[in-house]
C-alpha cells in the first residue's frame, strides 16, 4: 500500500466519517457491513523504476461517473458497469486486461467475460481465458488491413463462412476463483436477408435458440440470446431457412450473466493504431451494444515505430474519439501511455512524441489519461524492464510478467482514484 494511499484510510479509519460505514445492534453494538467503500490494493512485487507515488490517472475528474458507480456497485450490489479496453497487440493477449478485470470484478462483482473474439478461429494468437474452435473452413480479415475483403465490426476481426452447417462453439474457461459461466449472449453478426439464419445450441448440440437474421434488433447487426441455464459453453450453426441466405460473418460475441457486477471487455489487435480504428466501418456503432460506462484505450506503440508528429498523432486520436462518441456519448474515456520499449532494439525517441501527444489531447478534450510512461521511468526505462525480465527478445512486447505489473498498476491507479472519490463523497454526506 502507498504511504498517501495510507495516510488517508488511516485518517478515515479515526475519523467521524467512518461512523458512516458502521451499523449497530439493537444492543448499541458496532456491527461491521457487508463491504467497506475503500479498498486497498498493493502490487504483488515492486521494482525500483516503477514510481508508484505517481500512479494516478490524470485529470480523472472527468471519471467521476464510473467512480460513482463504482460506489454505489460496491456498496448495494445493485449496478450493473460496462468497460471496453481497446488496443493492439498488447491487448490482443489479454494478459494485462486479464489482472484488471480478476481484480475489478473481485472487488465489485462479476457481471460476465464480456466480448470474445474468435482469434484462433481466424488463425492468430488468443486469449487463454477461453477457448474459440470451428469444424467449417472461414475466410477473415483484421482491423490493420487498409483494404480489408470484409467489413470490421467491435472486435476488430471479422470471420465468413460462406456457407450453411458452418459452427462456431466458444468455450469460457474460469480464472482466479471466478466463475466465467454466462446465461445471456450478444451475438454481433451480419443480419439481412443473405445471412443465414443462426442456431445456437448447447454443449451437446442441441438447439436451445433461433435467430432469423432477416429481421433486426435496436442495434444492427447484433442478437440477444438468453440462455435457460448458465453455461460454459456456446454453439452457434448457419442454417438456412429460405433460397438466397448464403454466409454466415460474425464480428464477436459478448458472453454475460444477467445480472450486477462488472464487465471488462477487451479488444485488442495486433498491430492496431488509432487511424485503423477510426476507419473501421461496424467497429463504433456496435461497441454501442455494449453500453460501455468506461471506455480505456491503450495505443501508441505503433504509433512510435516510425516517426510521429505530434500534431499528426493528435488527429488520429481526435478521428477514433469522435467516432466512439458518436455511437456511445455516455461513455467516459481513459487514454494510457504506452510504457517504453525499444525500436530495432534501440531507444526509441518517439515514445515522448507519444506521451505528449495522448496528455495534450486528453486535458484538451476534457478525458482522463494515465501514464504508464513517466510512472515506469519515461525515457530510455526499457532497459529496466528488461533487466528484470519483464520485457520480451523483440525489445516491443513485454513478458507475462511485465503484462501482469502493467495491469497491476493500472487496476492500483484506478482504485487510487476510486479511494479519493469516495473519501471526498463521504466528507459531503458528513456535511449534510
């Protein structure tokens, strides 16, 4: 635990607000809640470059509806919070986003894995949190492709079977003592009257649901499955049910339970930047279906292969945020900084390009950032990260370790501004 971090629960500890957390028998008894509001966390290991001191989002007042949902999730269990962390290949692995979403979902609730992206279907590198698998040949295209065959919806990789009798089952595997079971899913898919109409089965491939793709829900594109039971596991099958359904393209399925807690969406791309996002036709207007209350975006590093103008980078983020604004206003928006890492094994000069490009823009536009650049030591700390093992042979990508302290420190930084929130809540309630 930090020393501020400390200072101020010990300050609340003996303070008159703490008298806000505790309920009485009918003896006069202090009887502890359910939940305290605060919550500490403390990485697991400390490494002499990570400022930890530092590690808080800027400009985080522009969070406050998240840390107000928060609360009250973590006080009544009653909310229900969707977050979207979109990015690149560093995201794609879900290494880093995996220790968020365990730790979050620990402490607020677990609403559900949220979007899966089949990737081992589309023949790249998955997640082990789940398992995608099909039978049937599926041709696919990615986000970073300029002239992409396929259209991109919210995962960033779309899959087509052209053909009916195409599967494609889906397998949610349970992660630090948390139950990845879901009892509803929204399945993203191309609806109208080529598509073929999809069954959704169970794990012994019977069917338990039908969606005619000729018709459409509030959002395009999407289908609502409800479950009977929760489960592990869905099956989706092409069947056609008239002369001219020919293909099956799916763009993602976000598996959830029905009921509070939080989901932690990942959608990450290898090779991903700003501009590919900005560009993509389906990507904005379905990540409305997920009703994100937070969304974080994590990109530069690519970015930061070649020479970047800042005002250049600028625009880009400009082009990405205005999308995801117009399809879901509501959102609120974290943009992180990319921690160093080498360019053709060098130091890379671009990354403070970067970094004031992403801090310029975020307290321009009124968005919340967080930098993991400066907070792991800024220029030329991809040694440190190298020297203890937490950085990977190509000098670019980091090690299961380094993904695992980057996600450590971003799930602290956000409960650093969670603990500040709910102290300055509870003093106004003292003062009524």
């Amino acid at each position: 635990m930090n020393v501020s971090f400390f200072f101020l629960f010990k300050t609340l500890l003996f303070s008159p607000l703490f008298s806000l957390f505790i309920t009485f028998s009918a003896t006069g008894q202090a009887v502890a809640p359910p939940k305290q509001a605060l919550i500490g966390y403390e990485l697991p290991v400390n490494y002499p470059f990570v400022n930890q001191s530092f590690n808080n989002i800027e400009n985080d007042t522009c969070l406050k509806s998240v840390y107000d949902m928060m609360y009250r999730q973590r006080m009544t269990n009653e909310a229900r919070i969707s977050m979207v962390h979109i990015g690149d290949s560093h995201i794609q692995a879900d290494m880093m986003t995996s220790v968020v979403r365990e730790n979050i979902q620990r402490d607020f609730g677990n609403a559900g894995r949220g979007l899966i992206t089949p990737y081992r279907v589309a023949g790249t590198n998955e997640p082990i949190n789940y398992y995608s698998s099909s039978n049937s040949s599926w041709t696919s295209a990615r986000i970073i492709q300029r002239d992409a065959a396929l259209p991109i919806g919210v995962s960033g990789l779309t899959i087509r079977a052209a053909q009916a009798g195409a599967n494609l089952r889906i397998k949610t595997l349970d992660r630090g003592n948390l139950d990845y079971s879901f009892d509803q899913a929204i399945v993203f898919y191309d609806r109208n009257e080529a598509s073929c109409d999809v069954a959704v089965c169970d794990s012994s491939g019977h069917q338990v649901y039908a969606v005619q793709s000729r018709l459409q829900e509030s959002i395009p594109n999407t289908a609502t499955v409800f479950m009977a039971n929760a489960t592990h596991e869905i099956n989706l099958k092409s069947v056609t049910s008239s002369t001219g359904q020919n293909a099956f393209q799916v763009y993602g399925v976000s598996l959830e339970k029905g009921g509070p807690g939080v989901l932690y969406h990942a959608i990450g791309i290898n090779g991903a930047t700003y501009q590919n996002y900005a560009g993509a036709e389906h990507f904005a207007p379905q990540l409305g279906a997920l009703y994100p209350d937070l969304i974080i975006i994590s990109m530069g590093t690519n970015e930061a292969q070649g020479t970047v103008s800042k005002a250049a980078f600028m625009q880009q983020i400009d082009g990405m945020v205005k999308d995801i604004r117009k399809h879901s206003p509501q959102a609120a928006i974290l943009l992180t900084v990319p921690a160093d890492s080498y360019r053709q094994q060098k130091v890379n000069p671009s990354f403070e390009t970067v970094r004031d490009a992403i801090a310029n823009y975020a307290l321009n536009n009124h968005i919340a950032y967080w930098n993991l650049y400066d907070i792991t030591s800024g220029y030329g700390s991809a040694e440190q990260w190298r020297k203890f093992g937490l950085l990977g042979k190509d000098g670019v990508h980091y090690t299961k370790n380094g993904y695992e302290l980057q996600g450590q420190l971003l799930y602290q930084a956000i409960i650093n501004g969670y603990n500040r929130y709910v102290l300055a809540a509870q003093a106004q309630e003292a003062k009524k």
